[in-house]
C-alpha cells in the first residue's frame, strides 16, 4: 500500500479544503476505501477522515420529504422509524445491504461512493486490462467469468455492475443528492449515476474534493407502499444477483394502478429506472397477471455476455414479486 498523509476535520470548510487538494480520498466509515486501497486499486497521497463533522448525520422524516445527512450511518436509517413507516423501500435496501458490522461502521455517502465488485476489477496485479482502472486497456470480464456482470447498460469497454442497494430505491423514488464543493447543488440519483460509455473510469458527477452533505426523498403515495426485494446466492453478507425498488399508488377504488415506480439492481451498470414497466403499469388492475406482463419489459435491450444470461430471466420474476408484496398480493 502506498503511505499516506492522514487528515482529520472537525467542520466542513476545512473539509472542503484539505479534500480539494490532489490525490486525496474523504474517510467516512472506511469499508470500501481501505478495501480498494489493500488491494491496490485506490492510491490515494491523503486521506480527509470526515467522520466528526458534525450536523450531517440527521435523519428528518416529515409529511413531504425524508433528509438523511451524508455520514448518517446505514444502520441508523435502515431503522428509523419514520423512514420504515414512510419509506420501506429505503430501510429494505439498507437492510438487505451487507452486513451488521459493515452497516454499523457505513456511512450514506459512502455507500452511494461504492465501486464496483468485479473481480478483475480488484486484482490490478493479476489482471491488468481494465477500461475502468486504466481507459484503454482491455477488459478482462469480457471473456472471461462474467457471471456477476451487468446485462443493461453496458458498452464495449466496461460490464461491471453498480453493486450498491441504497441507490436503487433513491433512483426509483426520485431521489435528490446535495453535493457541496466549490458551490452547493443538487442533482437527481438518477442523473448522479453515470453509463460506462468509452469511458468506465468516471462512474458518477461527483468531481474531487465535493462531499455529499444529504439525501432528500420526496414522499409519495407510491413510496409510502413500497418494497425492496433482493435476491442473491445467499440470505444475507451477499450482493444482488437481482434486485428490485418497486412503489404503488393505487386509485380509490384500491383495485387499479394509478402509478408505479420500478427500479433494479444487480443487472445494470448503474441503478436502472425501469419506466417502461412503470408506464405499462399504469391505469391497469391489481393482480398478479398485470405483474407479469409489465415485468417482462424490465429487461428490454438486455445483452448477455455468457455467465450472466440467468439475470435475463430471474430480474423479470423478482419485479413481479416485489410488485406483488407492495400491491398486497402476497
Ligand atoms: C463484504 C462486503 C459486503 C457488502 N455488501 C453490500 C451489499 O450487499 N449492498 C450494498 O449496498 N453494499 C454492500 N457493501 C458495500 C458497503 O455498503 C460500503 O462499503 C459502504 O456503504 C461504504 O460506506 P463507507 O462509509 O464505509 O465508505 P468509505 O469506504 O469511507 O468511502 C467510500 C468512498 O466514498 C467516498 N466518500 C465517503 N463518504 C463521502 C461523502 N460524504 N461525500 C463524498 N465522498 C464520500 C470516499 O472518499 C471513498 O472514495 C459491502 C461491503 C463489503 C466489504
Ligand atoms: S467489467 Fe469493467 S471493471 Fe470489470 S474488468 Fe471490465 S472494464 Fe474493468
């Protein structure tokens, strides 16, 4: 591991500061940076260990949005009560998200900062071709054991799935990232989310030396009756093979879809809005048939590389499943 220079800050203009210098990664709860930087993926000159500032680990639930601070921990949120009484897509994720330890030490920033897990990805010393570590290079999933690689959302020079739970109920719930950096933004979890293109190395519109102060979900029908369901080779400390953020606003008459929000993971580059199922969802009746149909189209365009075909099939089944735990029907 390259040695480093240690930085703490105690408020976040110094944060700001010490984290706009090269070279240098923020410390939050540190379970995917010192991974990466054990294995050699990450090298940064300077880490800014920015787990005491304070006023950025609140949880707000009122009747209109849900605000979580950036270094609110997973384990916090995915317990919350407001945010499971409001909002249980996003407790669901959190939960279903690795394990107690991880949880207890991640932070919300973090977590939505993950990489990817792919294996040649995480082994520059035995694999050197990777577009995502080195543009250009090669890719060595291609050919290789792609089991756990992206189906949608991939281009010729990256298939590496977003590995992440959080971000697909903020992507289907329409969620809002509050960046500050140079200046305070805003930007949509959809559109923080970055397709691999010719260049897989820039995986999201953070730039260096920006911190993610909040989260802010707007509440909503659909998210009030929400569900996330995630499947995977084990119960519990695994990744998505396939994964679902689904939410349902039913009309009055609480038999027909007035609107739907779908979102997967495990399958995509990034997490994936599937607006076509949502679309073909509304205004249809509350059973399993209706289900089905719509979740077929949750995999339109997918490409298999091999390994990976399975998540063709199984992506489908698991959004009609959590479609019909959050309609009631099961
Ligand atoms: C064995 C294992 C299993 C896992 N399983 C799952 C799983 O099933 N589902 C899942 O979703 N995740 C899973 N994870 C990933 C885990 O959730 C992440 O490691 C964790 O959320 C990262 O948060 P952290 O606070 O530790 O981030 P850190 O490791 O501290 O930081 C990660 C990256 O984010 C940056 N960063 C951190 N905070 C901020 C901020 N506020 N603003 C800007 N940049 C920031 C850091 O500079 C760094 O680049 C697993 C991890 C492990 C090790
Ligand atoms: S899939 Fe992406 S991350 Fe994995 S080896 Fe290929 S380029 Fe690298």
């Amino acid at each position: 591991m390259r040695a480093f220079d240690y930085v703490r800050a105690y408020d976040l203009s110094t944060a700001l500061h010490e984290g706009g210098r090269p070279e240098t990664r923020f410390l939050a709860g540190g379970t995917t940076l010192l991974d990466l930087m054990k294995c050699g993926v990450e090298r940064p000159a300077r880490i800014v260990d920015i787990t005491r500032l304070s006023g950025l680990s609140d949880i707000e639930v009122d009747e209109n949005s849900i605000r979580i601070g950036g270094l609110a921990r997973m384990s916090h949120v995915a317990d919350d009560p407001g945010v499971k009484a409001v909002a249980p897509a996003v407790s669901e994720a959190l939960w279903r998200a690795a394990s107690a330890q991880l949880r207890n030490m991640a932070a919300i920033g973090g977590n939505l900062m993950q990489r990817t897990r792919c294996s040649y990805f995480r082994d520059p010393v035995a694999y050197p071709d990777c577009n995502k570590r080195q543009p250009g290079s090669g890719c060595a999933a291609m050919a290789g054991v792609n089991r756990n690689h992206a189906v949608l959302g991939t281009s010729n020079a990256c298939i590496a799935i977003y590995p992440g739970d959080l971000g697909v109920s903020l992507v289907a719930f329409d969620a809002r990232i509050h960046i500050e950096g140079s200046r305070k933004r805003v930007v949509s979890a959809e559109e923080f989310f970055y397709l691999p293109g010719d260049r897989p190395d820039i995986e999201n519109d953070l730039a260096p030396g920006e911190i993610i102060v909040g989260i802010e979900i707007p509440v909503s029908a659909a998210l009030r009756r929400s569900h996330y369901l995630k499947a995977r080779d084990r119960a519990s400390y695994e990744f998505a093979a396939a994964s679902a953020a689904v939410g349902l606003e039913l009309a009055p008459d609480g038999k027909t879809i007035r609107e739907a929000r779908v979102a997967l993971g495990g399958v995509a580059t990034r997490p994936w809005r599937a607006r076509t199922v949502e679309q073909a969802l509304a205004g249809q009746p509350l059973q399993e048939s209706t289900f089905r149909e719509a979740s077929a189209l949750a995999v339109e365009g997918a490409v298999s590389r091999g390994h990976n075909a399975y998540k063709i099939t199984l992506a489908p089944k698991v959004v009609a499943r959590a479609l019909m735990v959050a309609g009631g029907l099961t």
